[in-house]
C-alpha cells in the first residue's frame, strides 16, 4: 500500500511541483492551499505525512502542525524560506521540532532531494532502523537506556520523550559508543541522505542534549569533537580498589632504614644499615650476602 501524503503550501506553483514529483515516486497525494482546508482534509483522512509550508495564509504552519499532531501521529516536513543557516537553527528550535517536526526544508529546494527526504521519514515512522547488533535488544551506557525493538528510551529509570528522529539519533550514538562522527556522516547514517542541510542534526543534537544531559550547556555524554563533529562518550565506572598482591619475581618494598643501635654487635649492626657503597660493585656484593634468596628475589 503506497504512503498516502498531504502536501500544503499557498504557493500553486510549489505545490503543482512537489504533488507531482511524490505521486511520480508512487505515493498517493492531497493538496490543501491553507491550513484550515488542511485540517479538514486530515481529520476526514489522516495522512501517514504532511509537506507543510511555515508562511501559510490564516493558519501559519506551526499552528496548522499542533493541530495535526492532535489529531493524530502524523510526520512532519516542514518548508521554509529562511536562508541563513543560523536563521534555519533558530527557526528548528522554535518552531517545528518543539511540535515533533521531523525535518526542515529551505525554498529552493531540489524537488527530488524533497523526495528522497520524506521517504526517508516515510521509512523511519514505519519502521525504525537497528543500530543495535544482530541479536541485542537494549542500547545502553550509564543510566541511558534505549529498547531499539520496543522503541522506548529511558534515563534513570524514567521515559524520555523523544521524537522519532531524535530517538534514532540516540540509539545510533549508543550503538557507536566513543567514535566521533561528522555532521556529514551523521545526516548520512541516521537521516539516510547523502547530501542535505547540515543544519538539522546540530539542531538535533542540541534538542537530544536538552532531554539526556544534566547539563546541556556542559555536556557530558554527547560531547562537541571541535573541527569534526559529535561524540557519545559513555559515563566512566567508579574505580575499585583492588588489594595489592605481591607480583612473582618483583622485590617487595625495602622497610625503612634504622641507625643500629651501639649495644647491637657491629657484624648484626652492618646487617640492617645500608650497605656501604651501593651502585658500586662492592655494595651489589655487600647486597647479594645480606638478602635471603625466595621468590619475591629472582633474578
């Protein structure tokens, strides 16, 4: 059964482009103008993803996106003009991604790479991709928790409310503990693009660090690595303190030396002084007499 897919942009000549390109890709696609025609159109028969434009007439797309998130458990691209990258940041955090948005497209857009991204969304809300190896269940590091078949995460033993791109992300990081990845690798990997805007996972990544860091001003799970890109590094174990065992063939510590005492006979006095000379021949010789041979003495 072909996705079914709601495209809604004021704009007709976007919207004639994008419907036509999905239905070539063999989806089955309906068309809404405004956000109120949208919302009837959902509730009569809720979409498996909306194409939804930020600037909508009435409605803007962040209203008409709660509002279809209501309804239902709808993914989300959104499309935008902000042009800079830091204004498509700022746009992330804001907006979409606070309403679960699962991806953000800037105007223009290469129509085939809009494709090639809602079927990548298509393929993770049917059906998440294993990061974990062949047989394992649970992703885990510290007290960070990911069910990858029953898709649940936890921290501390409490439910983290992740949105499906963010799960993925987590449970990505946690399969690949300790390696540094790129953005590049990242959008690659986990969203399934080979080229795309780079924007959307620094912004994931500052939303995942929101729900798993104590503090997400100072990571410390999912670390910045500064000039390539993003690292989890797995909370390290207290350390245990272990008994000290004497080593086979290692010389136990020498005890302190003691000045003899005068009523001590000279020959048992030279016994406990240091011997005369030592690092010289005749102090190794002096040495070799005084200690006993046993196997804390091997030589």
């Amino acid at each position: 059964m072909s996705a079914s897919v709601l495209v809604v942009d004021g704009d007709p000549t976007v919207a004639e482009v994008v419907v036509g390109y999905l239905r070539r890709a063999g989806m089955n696609v309906q068309q809404a103008a405004d956000g109120a025609t949208a919302l009837a159109m959902a509730r009569a028969s809720p979409p498996d993803l909306a194409v939804l434009d930020l600037m909508l007439p009435g409605l803007d797309g962040l209203e008409v996106c709660r509002r279809l998130r209501e309804l239902a458990p709808v993914a989300v691209i959104m499309l935008t003009a902000l042009g800079a990258e830091s204004d498509r940041v700022l746009g992330l955090e804001l907006g979409g991604l606070e309403l679960g948005a699962d991806d953000y497209v800037t105007k223009p857009f290469s129509p085939r790479e809009l494709v090639l991204r809602v079927q990548s969304v298509l393929r993770r809300t049917q059906g998440s991709p294993d990061f974990a190896a062949p047989g394992q269940r649970t992703l885990q590091a510290g007290d960070l928790e990911v069910d990858v078949s029953g898709h649940r995460a936890g921290k501390g033993g409490r439910p983290l409310q992740l949105t499906g791109r963010e799960f993925d992300l987590l449970a990505f990081f946690l399969g690949n503990p300790g390696q540094a990845f790129t953005r590049a690798q990242l959008l690659e990997r986990v969203w399934g693009w080979s080229f795309g805007d780079q924007s959307t996972v620094t912004v994931h990544v500052r939303r995942l660090r929101e729900k798993i860091e104590a503090d997400p001003a100072n990571p410390s799970l999912l670390a910045t690595v500064w000039g390539v890109g993003y690292r989890l590094d797995p909370p390290a174990e207290d350390p245990v303190a272990l008994p000290t065992q004497p080593v086979l063939g290692e010389a136990p510590p020498r005890l302190p030396h003691r000045k003899a005492a005068s009523s001590v006979a000279g020959g048992a006095a030279s016994d406990l002084a240091e011997p005369a000379g030592t690092g010289t021949d005749q102090g190794r010789r002096q040495e070799s007499r005084t200690q006993p041979r046993g196997i804390g003495y091997l030589r």
